[in-house]
C-alpha cells in the first residue's frame, strides 16, 4: 500500500501478466472490470432462467413445471416456486445489476474517465471481486439446500425465521448477502477514495463526467446502507441460531423492526441500482446527441438530492403495516418529492437531444428506450407512492410491473447501452450495428409485451408471490409469457453475435463515436491498453478530450 | 516517489473515514434496536399506549367507548379472553378491567403479551397505570387467573384536530409463550393449541 501498482511494471504499456494468475491476482481495473461484467452475465443467465420458469409457470392457471421441478429438488411445488421467485430477486439485485454497472463499468471507466492509472486500492479491488463468486454459490447453495429458501427478496420474518424456514437454506442466503455486502462496502470505498483523490490535476468535482458524478453518489449510498443491511441480517441470523429475539414477540422483539431496517437499506439499494444508470445514459444521450449534457450541475446535484432523499422515505414499502396518518402522510409526501430531481433528469436528457445532431446508434436507442420505459416505470412509482393507492395494490402485479419497468428494464437497459456504447472500447472489435439494432428492438418488444399486461393484472387484483392464480387473470398472463419467450430469443440472439464478434469482429478505433464523445477514454487505444494514464492528463487547460467546436 | 507518498497517505485517511463511517453505521443499527422501542413509546408509533404512574388529568363529561380484544399465539395452551367485551367511560376518568386467563395444559407455562391500541392515531392518549402486560405471566397447571389492566384515556384527545373524531378505541392483547419457556420438543402442544385459538378468539372482532 505504500505505492500505487502505477509504477510496478516497466515502461512497456502492454505488459499484462499471463495465464490464470492474470485473472486471480488481478489488480488490474480494467481486467477486474471485466471479471464483474462476465461474473454479471454468468449470474444473469442463471437469473434470468428462474425468471423464465416463473413465467413459463404463470402462463396458464394451474401448476405446470413446478411439481415436477420442485419434487427434483426434494423440495413441494409452491414453496419451490417461492424459492425461485427469491432466488431471482436476489440474483438480479446483488449478482447482476450491482456487479454490472458498479463493479463492469465502474471499474473499467471511472479511473479512465478521471485519468487515474488505476483504482485507489488495486488490491481490495481483488478482493472485492473475489468475494462475489463464493456469495454467488452460497446463494444457490441456499435454492437447494433442505427447502430452500423461499423468503423473498426481502426476508421478512417470521417467514425467515425458525418458526418459518427452519432448516439451513435461509442461513446460506443471510451468509451469502453478508459476503456480497463486505464485496460492495470494500469496493465503494475504493471507488470514494478514488474519485476525491486521484482525478487529473484541473478536474475539479464541477468538471468531473457525470458518471463518476453517479459512481461516487452510488458508492456514498452503499456505504451508509450496506451496513445496515449487515446489522439486521447478523440479528437475523443469532435469532434464528443463538436464541436471540430481536424480530420474535414471544422474546420482547418485533418483527416490524426488520421491516424498517431492511427498508432502510432497501430504498438506497434501488438507487444504487438505478444512479450509475443515470450516469451511463447521460453520457450516451450528449455523445450521440452532439452537444453537451443539458444542465451538467443540475444533473449532478438531482443524483445527490435523489441519494439524500432515498433514506427518509423507507416506510412507503410497508404502508400496510398499520402506520399512523400523520406518518403515512410524511412518507407520502417525501416519496413524491423524489419525482422532483428525477424529472429535473429525463428533462435535462430530452433537452440534451433537443436540437441536437441525433444519430440513432444501438448505444442511443437503448438509452432512448431507457428514458421511455423509466419514466413508464417512475408515474406507477408516484401512483404506489400515495399510501391510499398502495394499500389497494400493495403486493399485487402493478407492484411487479413498477419495479421492473424500473429495474429489469430500466436499470437493464442501461446496461446494455453501456455496453454497446463501451463494447469498442473493451474488446477492440466493431460491433454490427443490424445486430445491436435487432437485439434492442426484439428486447423492446419483448420487455413491454412481458411486463405491460402485469399494469392489468395488478389493478384486477392479482396477488404476487402465488403459483396460481384464478382463471379470470389467465389471458394477460399468457400475453406476458410470450413476452418473456421473445425476450429470451432476443438474449439468446445477443448472446450468440456477441461471442461471435468477440471472436472474429472488426478492428474499431479509439473513438468510433465521433465529436460527441468527450471523456478521457476515448483518447486512448481500442481495446484500451493495460495500462492506460500512467502520464496523468492535464484539465487545467480545459478538457484534452473534448474536440475543437466545427 | 514523494507524491506517490502522499497519494497513498491521502488515499488511506479517506479509505479509513470510509471505514469508520462503514462501523457507525452498524453500530447505529443496533443501537436502533432499543431506540425503536424507547420512539414508539414515546410517540405512540404503531398504536403503543402511553404509561403513567397515575392519573393527573381531569375528568371530562365526554364519553368514550373501548373495546377489549384478546388473541393466543399457538405455542400458548391458554384460554385468554376479556371479563367484558367493551366500557363506555368518560374521557380522564380511571377505568380497571380484567382478562381471563386459563392454563389448559399439565404443565406452568410461562406467557408474554404484545399490545396495541386502534386507531393509531389514539394511542398517544390512551395511558395505562397497571397492566399485566408489563410483565411475564407463569400459570400453574390448570390455573385461572383474572389478570387487570387500569387505564384512562387522557382529555387532550379532544383538542388533537386529528384524532378528536375517534369514538371508540380498541385494546388489544396478544399473547405468546416466552422463548425461554418452549420446550425443545412440542408437537402436541401444537396440536392442543390449535384448538386453544377458536376458544380464545371469542370476545375479538
């Protein structure tokens, strides 16, 4: 730790070790980026197939694939349904989107963008990664182990606790969320020390790209939330193992505690799954849009005061719990105010491209279809914000329809722009723009086809969280898993042409975007050498990346 | 290298606040644990009565109605209901009522009681004095006994804007087994108490 790693190689730029140790003892943010992008892959393609079944399930009323798969697991139908449902929620939240846009992108272009030669702390970095796959076979470990776990997402006892789920599949997910937990903790205070202190000599924070603007608040989030999370999980597991009664009545717990503080870290955990999103599209709607973001402090300080705000308004999860008025009125109140700085966002971004030099690259496309579909997803989020409405639709299918409009497609979304936007940059290979074009607009279609009809099936009344469902709610089930077929195609074909053109591609240049992009990363090689900034660039002048005004 | 010193000298103070941030943050969580219980008690937060020592307040000609509810977790082989099913008094005025309380197994059982009022809103002014709530319950085999609950509902509800429309409040009790009382092994207890919570439930709405 005395030294940064910058200077323990020569001067050869390329030098990268050889073989397995490359990837093992690894402190190289770029390939330590790359390990969480395919580790994100791994897990989604895992995540993604539960949610298949789930919906392969739900097609038609009755029970279909879950006796048979739930007796193959040693396990009964529904609570092997549950299980699924957790395992996916779970997955997707800790496994896919976190590593993907905190630990891929962040780690690959946070440093770049700053012109730092690396993270602050190439070794934790390591050690922050390595955590995720012993997490991630906990977590499958807690599916098929006994019962498994068939809790939710959100455990909540007396369902997670002994009286609930007795046998050792929850505890395989409370130690698998503590090791993703200390993985997340480890890497935000890489990426904090890394952002304050590292950035080139004239990049002040007013200067810095709204992505490491995004990362920063991302990582200041996960610090204060994370460990909250890992106090109440600890106090779960001692209830269930050590005979405490911290969520127990018959030992003077409650079991609302676990409520609010799971909720506690649980709203900042959406927006630590949704800001580097934030960022990611603002950088992809100025560069193809060929102007400067609209309103950059303004994009800057809505991150913030979105961060800041998330850890007041937790208990608008639970207004059925039995909250007083007044209470329900304040969470109501703070919930919608958050509606403020995130439309302060999608306008800022729509006038970005407002007399803009558009060009509808796959990289836009997902980040037009980004703002649509977040912005779909965020007026049900002010719909289930009023405490009136949410307790009429509170765990039914509009609730479903809400966050994924918001997560799976929103946070997804901007995944995939992401990384078809840095795919040159990464691999050094073109990416065929027919290929990207058809895998967004099969996505497209397939996402809104899967999770629009959930909108009708909520207000109809559907609970989640069933197996079954009355006859009555059959059509639009059937309509939404057609949806998820189409969907699972379009991935399937991405997947397909990505491994392709990963192989045998086209060379691309270090900037294939054109004037528009303006970040330190396109001033480097593609794929970008491993070593990249070991001279550090100089803002005082003003951006070296930004192109001379035409 | 002496910038790189530096560096790494800044880098690691800001790592080491991060840190210190990181164990406040769970320090504070369970220091949550009893501030959660000392904030519903003063503030009411989920229909948590208020506890006095004695009734300061004056009586007022206003009446109001509450009504008793009594439940049985099914680890309690207890009969547990009110001695009346609801009481007209006056806003101030001292109130003592009594549930029943029955061990229907052979052996001492040992119970605790959650409690809450509804409306929510009308628990910052319902106060106890006495109540066995307040702590642990052991039976003797076959014991009944009437457990008393004194209370008043303090006057000040009538100038809450919010809550001065509330007409009848209730009171309602649940009752577990202690954890350090369940025995290791207890499926007929299980059984037996199963039916323990038809009889008990008689008495709530």
């Amino acid at each position: 730790m005395s030294t940064t790693a910058t200077h323990a190689h020569d001067d050869d730029h390329n030098h990268a070790p050889k073989g397995i140790s490359r990837w093992l003892n690894s402190t190289n943010h770029k390939d330590i980026g790359t390990m969480y992008l395919v580790f994100s892959v791994v897990a989604a393609l895992v995540g993604g197939g539960l949610s298949l079944l789930i919906r392969i399930e739900l097609g038609e009323p009755g029970i279909q694939v879950f006796d048979v798969i739930g007796e193959m697991m040693g396990s009964e139908a529904k609570q092997f349904y549950n299980v699924t449902v957790t395992a996916h929620a779970l997955l997707m939240v800790f496994f896919v989107v976190m590593p993907a846009l905190i630990g891929g992108f962040g780690n690959w272009f946070v440093p770049m963008m700053i012109g730092a030669p690396d993270m602050a702390f190439p070794r934790m970095n390591n050690i922050s990664f390595w955590l995720m796959p012993p997490a991630l076979i906990l977590l499958i470990l807690s599916g098929v182990m006994g019962q498994g776990a068939g809790t939710g997402w959100t455990l909540y006892p007396p369902l997670s606790g002994l009286a609930g789920q007795p046998d050792m599949s929850v505890d395989f997910a409370i130690l698998s969320l503590h090791l993703a937990g200390a993985s997340s903790i480890l890497g935000a205070t890489n990426f904090i020390t890394t952002i304050l202190n590292m950035r080139a000599p004239g990049m002040t924070m007013h200067k810095a790209p709204l992505f490491v603007w995004a990362t920063l608040i991302t990582a200041v989030l996960l610090l204060l939330a994370m460990p909250v999370l890992a106090g109440a999980l600890t106090m779960l597991l001692t209830d269930r193992n050590f005979g405490t009664a911290f969520f127990d009545p018959r030992g003077g717990g409650d079991p609302l505690l676990w409520q609010h503080l799971f909720w506690f870290f649980g709203h900042p955990e959406v927006y630590i799954m949704i800001l580097p999103a934030f960022g990611i599209v603002s950088h992809i709607v100025s560069t193809f849009s060929r102007k400067p973001v609209f309103g950059y402090l303004g994009m800057a300080y809505a991150m913030a005061s979105i961060g800041i705000v998330g850890f007041v308004v937790w208990a608008h999860h639970m207004y059925t719990v039995g909250m007083g008025v007044n209470y329900r009125a304040y969470f109501v109140a703070v919930t919608m105010a958050i509606a403020v700085p995130t439309g302060i966002k999608i306008f800022s971004w729509i006038a970005t491209m407002w007399g803009g030099s558009i060009s509808f690259k796959t990289p836009m496309m997902w980040a037009i279809g980004f703002i649509f579909l977040f912005t779909v997803g965020g007026v049900t989020g002010v719909v289930l914000a009023n405490a009136g409405m949410d307790i009429a639709m509170h765990d039914t299918y509009y609730v479903v329809a809400h966050f994924h409009y918001v997560l799976s497609l929103g946070a997804i979304f901007a995944i995939f722009a992401g990384f078809y936007y840095w795919f040159d940059k990464m691999t050094g290979k073109v990416y065929p723009e027919w290929a990207g074009q058809l895998h967004f607009w099969t996505t497209f279609i397939g996402v809104n086809v899967l999770f629009f009809p959930q909108h009708f099936l909520g207000l109809a009344g559907m609970p989640r969280r069933y197996i079954d469902y009355p006859d009555i709610f059959a059509e639009w089930n059937m309509v939404s898993t057609w949806g998820a077929y189409l969907t699972m195609t379009s991935t399937v074909f991405f997947l397909i042409v990505t491994l392709i053109v990963m192989i045998a591609g086209r060379k691309s240049v270090a900037n294939p975007w054109g004037d528009g992009a303006t970040t330190l990363e396109w001033t480097v090689a593609s794929p970008a050498p491993f070593h990249t900034f070991e001279d550090t660039p100089d803002f005082t002048g003003g951006n070296p990346a930004a192109h001379p005004a035409e | 290298m002496s910038s790189g010193t530096d560096f790494s000298r800044r880098n690691r103070r800001t790592a080491t606040t991060a840190f210190v941030v990181v164990a406040g943050m769970v320090g504070l969580t369970f220091a949550f644990v009893p501030l959660y219980t000392l904030i519903c008690q003063v503030t009411g937060l989920g229909g948590t009565p208020q506890v006095a020592e004695r009734n300061e307040t004056d009586v007022s000609t206003q009446e109001i109605t509450v009504r008793f509810d009594a439940n049985v977790d099914r680890s309690l082989p207890w009969d547990f209901a009110p001695n009346e099913a609801s009481v007209t008094i006056n806003l101030g005025a001292e109130y003592l009522t009594s549930y029943r309380s029955t061990n229907l197994s052979d052996e001492a059982v040992t119970g605790i009681s959650t409690f809450n009022v509804t409306p929510l809103k009308a628990a910052q002014y319902f106060t106890k004095i006495e109540c066995f709530c307040f702590t642990e319950q052991t039976l003797e085999p076959g014991q009944s006994v009437d457990m008393p609950v004194t209370f008043y509902i303090d006057p000040a509800i009538l100038e809450d804007e919010l809550a001065n429309e509330v007409q009848t409040i209730t009171l309602s009790y649940t009752f577990y087994r202690t954890l350090d009382d369940i025995p290791d092994e207890e499926p007929e207890i299980i059984s037996e108490a199963d039916q323990v919570i038809t009889t008990a439930q008689v008495g709530s709405f």
